[in-house]
C-alpha cells in the first residue's frame, strides 16, 4: 500500500527537532523521501538516522535558513539527492529568550528573530518555487504561529512580529502562484510541548499564562503538526491554499477558558 507522499519529495527545515524532525520521521512513513535541513549537526543527523531506522528515506544536510547562498544549496542538495522537490516545509524558527516587548527587546534579538523567522521563510520560498515549478507544482508550509492571529499574553514581539510577517507571506505567494499548481499554506500552531516553548516559559507562572488560555487544558505535541503539515502537503488539500491552518486546542476561539 502506497502512503500518501509516494514517491515525492520533501525538504523540511529546523529537522532537528520539534515540528521538524516529527515531520520527518511521518512524511517518510508516507513514502517521502526528504533531505531533512537543520542548523545543528547532532540532531539532524539523529533524525536521519530515526527515519532510517523506521525504514524511510531521508538525507541530512546543514543550513542556516537566514543565509542566502546555504538556502539556495538546500533546494539543489534536495533536487541533486533526489531529483526534484515536490513539499517545501519551511519550518526552522527561533524563540529568544530575551524577546519582550517594545521597550525592552534589543534591536539585536529583533533583527535575529526576524533574520531566522521571516528571512529564513522568504529565502526558501525564493529558491523552493522554482524547484517546484520544475516539479510540475507543488505544496510550500510555512510555519506561522497562532500568535500571528492574537497577541501574545507573555510578550515576544519580535516573534509575534516574525511569524505575522510568515503569515502576510504565504497568502501573497499563494495568491501569485496559485495557477502555476503550487499551494502556498501557513501553518499556525497554538502552545507546544517543544523544546523551544517550554525554554522560553521557563516558570510554571509563564506556563500557566499560556495554559488558562487553551480551551483543551494542554499544549499541543509536535507529532499533532506533522500531521496537520502531512494534509497540507498531500492531495487531499489539493483545493487548499493561501489558508492560516490553525491547530491550537481552540486558543484562537476563546474569549475566555470553560473554567
């Protein structure tokens, strides 16, 4: 039985971990192949290795989304490894931990948050959708945030800022592409049980800031996402494109919580 990405051909940033490596280790599993893009050595090589022992396909490659020439070199690594790009996941992202708000963030950690977050997706767009193109068409997931469509309680601007501009992307390219077969979706996450949230809610008081907000009483888990990002980057969400997808355990619906 063929799985629902046969034969087609992914590339996935911030692989190493989070949404990006359980993105990984299911598209796979749905007979991708996929070149699995992180910064950090270590862990994307252990996601490879994780698909492989899975029985998948799957090849590491080391990238900084915000740097032009090694966003370039992902999509033709993807293409020379496999011979086309049919699902371009851009993912990677960042969460300082001295984001804030206006008059407490430095202008560093705003120019690094947006370099990575917004940068890092218009650079994999740039140089993705010709790669699709040359696939025939294709589907692009751009990681947003729930954040994108609320303010945030615990501030983070520069973040909150990032992914608005992830989602004000996505309808845009959507809107340009949408004849040429390539869908262009944003994925917004609510409040995850990742790595890079729970470091940046580092108290149980920051923690519950988030949780009396989340109708459902919990955080996401990243695997919900891949599966989420599996839909948008199959056929089955083939009349689907420019659309905020939002998977937030209601966080976007409450006024306030059911208790």
């Amino acid at each position: 039985m063929s799985g629902r990405l046969q034969d087609r051909v992914a590339l996935i940033t911030g692989a190493g971990s989070g949404i990006g490596r359980e993105t990984s280790l299911l598209f796979a599993a749905e007979g991708a192949r996929v070149l699995a893009v992180d910064l950090n050595r270590e862990a994307v090589e252990e996601t490879v290795e994780k698909v492989r022992a899975a029985g998948g396909e799957a090849t590491a490659h080391l990238a900084d989304v915000s740097a032009t020439e090694q966003s370039e070199a992902m999509v033709t690594a993807a293409e020379t490894a496999y011979g086309r790009l049919d699902v371009m996941f851009n993912n990677a992202g960042i969460m300082h931990s001295d984001d804030d708000d206006a008059v407490s963030t430095d202008l560093e950690v705003w120019d690094l948050t947006m370099d990575v977050n917004a940068k890092g997706v218009f650079l994999g767009c740039k140089y993705g959708i010709p790669a699709l193109r040359r696939a025939g068409g294709g589907s692009i997931i751009n990681t947003a945030s729930f954040v994108a469509l609320l303010g945030a309680a615990t501030p983070q601007v520069a973040y909150t800022a990032s992914k608005g501009a992830v989602l004000a992307m996505t309808r845009e390219l959507a809107v340009v592409h949408a004849r040429e077969n390539i869908r262009v979706n944003a994925l917004c996450p609510g409040p995850l049980r990742t790595e890079l949230l729970m470091k940046f809610l580092d108290t149980d008081e920051k923690k519950e800031r988030r949780l009396v907000h989340i109708p459902m009483g919990r955080f996401g888990e990243a695997a919900e996402m891949a599966k989420a990002a599996l839909w948008l980057a199959s056929d089955e969400s083939s009349y689907v494109t420019g659309t905020e997808f939002v998977v937030d355990g209601g966080i976007t619906a409450a006024y306030v919580t059911p208790e």
